[in-house]
C-alpha cells in the first residue's frame, strides 16, 4: 500500500492573530520552489513533524523549528509577535483512498508534543464529520500499543512491521522512522553519502538492510524472521528440558538416587535413551525397580510376622546395633574420602581451566606471529639454537630440550591447539566427574543419616522396659512402608515426565529439520529478479546522469550490504579513489529511483510511492544531469510515486528544467511563507 500527501497546514497563534501556510499536493510531481532555503526546510520539516517521522534525522525530542512556530514571528508589514501556540496538521491518503488527517502541536498551553488528535475518513470530504482520537508518538508503544500512532500509520498503509534482531534484546520492530529514510532525503546531512542517513539509536542490528529488505519485499527478511521465531522456539525448548531434567535430579536426590542416559540438554529422538533411576544399595548403585522389589520383600516378611517384644530380641538388637555403629563409621569414612576426592577433582577443574587460559593465550600469540609473517616480517619462530627457548627467551639445558630444536611456528601452533581440545576434554570430564561425585555424596549421606537414626532406635530399645513392642521392628516397618510407598510415586512421575522428554525431543527434532530446510539465507529466485532490476535501474540512471568518475558498468549494488559499491568498497567522496562530490550525488538520485523502481516491480514490495528530495543539486551538478534526473522522476510520478522536489533555485533556472514536466508548483511567494488568516 501506498501513502500520499494530501495537504499540509501550519499555524502559529500569536498576540497579533494567527500566521497560516496551506498547501494542497498532488499526484505526482510536487515542486515547491521557496524564496530562502530555511521556509523550505521548515514546510518539509512540518510534513515529518505532523506524521511524528522526525526520529529518523535525530534521536532529540526537541521540535525541529525556528522562532516563527516557537518564540516570535514576523507579520509581513513588519510587526513582530511572540507566539502563543503553533500546530501542524497533515492529511495523508492510502491507495484505497482512505483519509487520515494528523494534527501535532508545536507549542501548546498543556499539550505535549507527544500527542497526536487524528481523524479518518473515506473521502476527504468526510474528514470534517469524523470521529477525533488521540494518540501518542516518539514514547514507548507508540509502534505496538492501539493508541500508538505509528502502529496506526502502519496499519493504514496496510504494513505488517516485521519484528528484527536487536541490540538489546532479541528483536525489536522494524520502526517506520527506520524505512521513512530510504524515501526522504533531507538538506542537512542527507546529501553527505551515498547510503541513506540511518537512525541508529533504534537499536537495530544491519538497519540500513533490514529496511531495504522489507522495501523490496525480500524472502532474506522473511526468512529472518523465520529463523528468528525458530530460535526462540529453540530456547523454549532448551529451557523447558533443563526445568524437567533439574525435576528429575531433584525428585532423584530424595530416595538417595541419580539419573542416569538423560543428556542436560536436548536431543532428537534417535539419540534419546530411557532414563534410569538409581539408588546406593548395598554400597553399589542399583536401578531404583531393583531395589524397591527387595524392600517390598522384606516388608511382607515384616507385615506377615508378629511383633514381638523388645526383651524378645535383646540378642538380635544388641548384633544390628553393632552392625549399624560399622556402617555409621564406614559410611562416614566412605563420605570423607568422597569429600577429598571432591575437593581434589574440583581443584582439577580450576587449574584445567587456568591452563585453557594461558594455552589460548599463546595461541592468540601464535596466531599473531604468523599473521606478521604473511605480511613479510622476519621475527617469525624458526629453528633456534640448543640453549635459547623460541617463544620466552631463557635458556635451556638437555632436559629441556631432548633433541636440541624447538618446534618451528606452524608445529607450535599447531601443537597448542592439539593441547587445548585435550584440555577442554578433560576439563569436561572431570567437570562430569564432579557432577558424578556430588551425587554419590549425597547418597551417602542419606545413608549414613539413615545408619545413625538406626543406632538411636536400638540404643533407646535395649535401654528401654523390655516388655513393649520392638522399636525396632516397627520402626524398620513403617521406614520400609513409606519409603516403598515414596518410591513407587517416584517410578510414576519419572515415567510421565519421561512422556514430556519424549514431547520435547519430537519438538527439538522438528525445530531442528525447520532450521536446516530454511537454508543458508541465500536468496531464492524471486530475490534475485528483484535485485536484478535494481542493479540495471541503478546502472541505466547513473549512465544518463552523467556519472565521469567511475565507468557505470564498475558500480553495483552488493547483495550483502545492499548498497551501491566499486570494487568491494563502498562509494564515498574520496578524491584519492577518483570520486567526485558531483557523481555521489548523481549516485545517490540513482540509488533512490532505482530502489523505488525495483520495488514497483518485485511480487512483495513496500515501498510507501513516496520521494522527497530536498535540495538535490547538491555540489554545483550539472544542469544537464538535473534534467535527466528531473525527467526519470516524472517517469516515477506517472508510474504512482508522488514526488516532493524541493530547492531554493532560482526560479529561471528552475523552470529551465522543468520545460515539459508536469508538474504541481506549491504556494511558496513571498518572502514570508506564514501569512495573516482574513
């Protein structure tokens, strides 16, 4: 869809009355041809301002006006005015002739600049009975929220604003004060390169090729944001598998148990095994099926004998208390030996990871020396001396150095690196190793805690009356009981959340295949079209502009960066590379047109059939190549692109130009563009 100008107004209140400009525009070519460059600016200025656009010259909030809309203004017979209150209204139409009229207030008694009154229609003689809504612009949500004026400006101009990848965050819209460049070239500092003047405080990662993509309508941007979504899918899917696996560690850890064949991270299912709960039993790891078949055993062994007294037992209690007091000092012997191994495996750890530090070091060194050396220095690493070290200087003796040569730069290198992979594998191992003595810790533990409550029941029992039921009997019972009971829920939770492993695994996969089929990011056919016709508009435009220097058939638009380039290097005024003021100007009218053209012409463009160009005879260029320029706009204006050329020319000259082109002049007379309402 499109955006057309329909009229601008501007008003400045003042103690003296109300100065006004009203301008209609037209389909097509619009000249307006001011007396002085700054009234021009300030009417170009106003038609950004009214559609809040202006965050694409400059992150300020300050509005971007002089005295006459601000503090004073001059009357035209000379009497000068402070000002009470300033607005513009701008009334823009879409193709389907829709009408959305704009009014922003310069400066207002309580109204903030930020605020936006809108009326829409479907003619612009309905304009006057509609409904008025207020918005806001230039604050947060103001491309998102309902009440967002730029969300409503897009949705009128039917665009669907892609979400891209930020600085910041993971993606951020594709704002329209981020395309609104590529159709509008301002007098400031527009005209200072040949890419389009690019707001970076959006915070948009490639902004300038995110915003031609989407003007072009390129699969490249469709397929970022594909795999931006399958990224974040991804995530999900990452973060949904460590939140299951951390449940199954944790549920694990209450029967004294571990996890075993389940992977941290996620896996597709032909690599997915069945997880495997086990439990120390017996000072060996079991599987937990295993274990809890014996303590159901011993259990109906219990349930279907009768209790008997404490005194009845005195002899078989006296035996487990000795037993359990061995266990609590082998238990206890076993956890500090665990805790030495620990402690020794984790200090492995830090220094493998101190030693990473110092081999990747040497390698950037390494890296470094041979990169001097393809550049001709000849302080490389060669075969050295017997007493002297190649790479620190000190001197060596024979058991140092075996054979009497060191190593030479690339077997250096080449070496560190062999080092570093089997440092990083048995960092990972040992990390692992950690991981795997932790859990036997704390299986011990539950052990030896379950050893010593063992002793305190048959300490209290044979120093108890002897003819009350055993305590430890009943005790070994209801601990089996329970246990047996906690452990068969265990079993039934580990097998649904092993459904969802299952889930998650099917959805790793698919996520996978999604990623691969999406490509390389290589542009398809349709893409290629599109790029096609705007590297021979590009070309054609450059040749009738007159380009001298650089032959025309040198220049092209790279496909990466998406701008016009000369043997990979991307133009700019540079006498030393024979590049004249003049011909970036005729190369940046080119690229303009050109993008406009091509975008006409692609399946999916968004172009908005809008160019402004304020001041383009920049550096003194030729009146010869501002006819072709002029002439190949009016070819876009009858193809339904609605041009905005201003200049501050005079106005022979202009219309020495102009000769033949038809053409919408706006009101600009005089040497004030704000006059007096009757």
């Amino acid at each position: 869809m499109t955006l057309k100008i329909a009229d601008l107004e501007i008003c400045s209140r003042t103690e003296l009355g109300t100065l006004r400009y009203f301008a209609n525009f037209q389909e097509g070519l619009n000249v307006l041809a001011a007396p002085n460059s700054f009234g021009k600016s300030t009417l170009l200025q106003a038609i950004v301002y009214g559609l809040g656009l202006e965050g694409m010259f400059s992150a300020s909030r300050k509005a971007p006006f002089g005295p006459a809309l601000l503090s004073v203004a001059d009357f035209p017979d000379g009497r000068r005015a402070r000002v009470r209150e300033s607005w513009v209204t701008v009334t823009v139409r879409n193709e389907e002739d829709r009408h959305l009229r704009s009014k922003r207030f310069i400066l207002g008694d309580q109204v903030d600049t930020s605020l936006v009154q809108t009326w829409q229609a479907r003619s612009y003689e309905d304009l006057a009975r509609a409904r008025q809504v207020d918005m806001f612009v230039r604050q947060p949500g103001a491309a998102a929220r309902e009440l967002g004026f730029h969300h409503e400006l897009a949705n009128f101009m039917k665009w669907d604003l892609p979400k891209v990848p930020g600085f910041n965050s993971a993606e951020v819209p594709l704002y329209l004060e981020a395309i609104f460049p590529l159709f509008y070239v301002e007098q400031k500092s527009g005209w200072s390169g040949v890419a389009p003047r690019m707001p970076t405080y959006l915070r948009i990662r490639d902004v300038l090729r995110r915003s031609v993509e989407f003007t072009l309508g390129l699969s490249t941007l469709q397929r970022l944001r594909a795999q931006a979504a399958l990224k974040a899918e991804e995530e999900q899917i990452k973060t949904s598998w460590t939140n299951a696996y951390e449940r199954a560690v944790e549920s694990a850890a209450t029967v004294r148990g571990r996890i075993s064949f389940l992977p941290e991270n996620p896996v597709t299912p032909a690599r997915r095994q069945p997880m495997v709960i086990e439990t120390l039993a017996d000072e060996q790891w079991l599987p937990l099926e295993t274990v809890l078949r014996s303590w159901r055993e011993r259990l109906n062994e219990l349930e279907a004998s009768n209790v008997i007294t404490a005194g009845a037992r005195t002899t078989q209690s006296r035996d487990e208390l000795e037993s359990a007091e061995d266990q609590v000092r082998a238990r206890g012997a076993s956890l500090r030996l665990i805790n030495e191994r620990l402690g020794l495996t984790r200090n492995d750890v830090d220094i493998l990871a101190a030693r990473l530090a110092t081999l990747e070091a040497e390698r950037q060194r390494l890296a470094d020396m041979r990169k001097l050396r393809t550049l001709g220095s000849e302080l490389g690493i060669g075969v050295v001396s017997r007493d002297s070290c190649p790479t620190c200087g000190q001197e060596l003796d024979g058991r140092e150095v075996a054979t009497g040569v060191a190593a030479n730069l690339e077997t250096s290198l080449a070496e560190v690196e062999a080092e570093k992979e089997t440092v990083l594998s048995v960092q990972r191992a040992a990390s692992q190793r950690v991981e795997m003595l932790e859990s036997e810790k704390r299986a011990l533990q539950a052990l030896l805690d379950d050893a010593r409550g063992q002793v305190r029941v048959l300490r209290d029992e044979l120093s108890g009356p002897s003819s009350i039921p055993s305590k430890a009997q009943l005790h070994e019972q209801i601990r089996l009981s329970n246990t047996a009971e906690h452990s068969q829920r265990l079993l039934d939770f580990l097998d649904q959340l092993g459904e969802v492993f299952d889930d998650l695994s099917e959805k790793w996969q698919d996520v996978r295949d999604r990623l691969r089929d999406l490509g390389t990011g290589s542009m398809n056919p349709d893409d290629q079209e599109t790029l096609k016709n705007w590297q021979r508009s590009f070309r054609q435009q450059v040749t009738d502009y007159g380009l001298r220097s650089i032959p025309p058939t040198e220049l092209s638009i790279d496909p990466e960066s998406l701008v016009p380039v000369n043997d990979g290097m991307e133009l700019a005024f540079d006498l030393t590379m024979a590049i004249s003021a003049s011909d970036m100007i005729r190369t940046k009218w080119a690229y303009y047109v050109s993008l406009f053209e091509a975008s006409k012409e692609a399946k999916n463009g968004h172009h908005a059939d809008l160019l402004v160009f304020d001041e383009p005879r920049q550096h003194e260029t030729d009146r010869g190549s501002l006819a072709a320029f002029v002439r190949r706009l009016s070819v876009g204006a009858a193809a339904g692109c609605q041009v905005i050329y201003a200049t501050s020319e005079d106005p022979r000259e202009l219309g020495e130009v102009l000769t033949g082109i038809p053409c919408n002049i706006l009101p600009t007379q005089g040497q004030h563009l704000l006059m007096p309402i009757e």
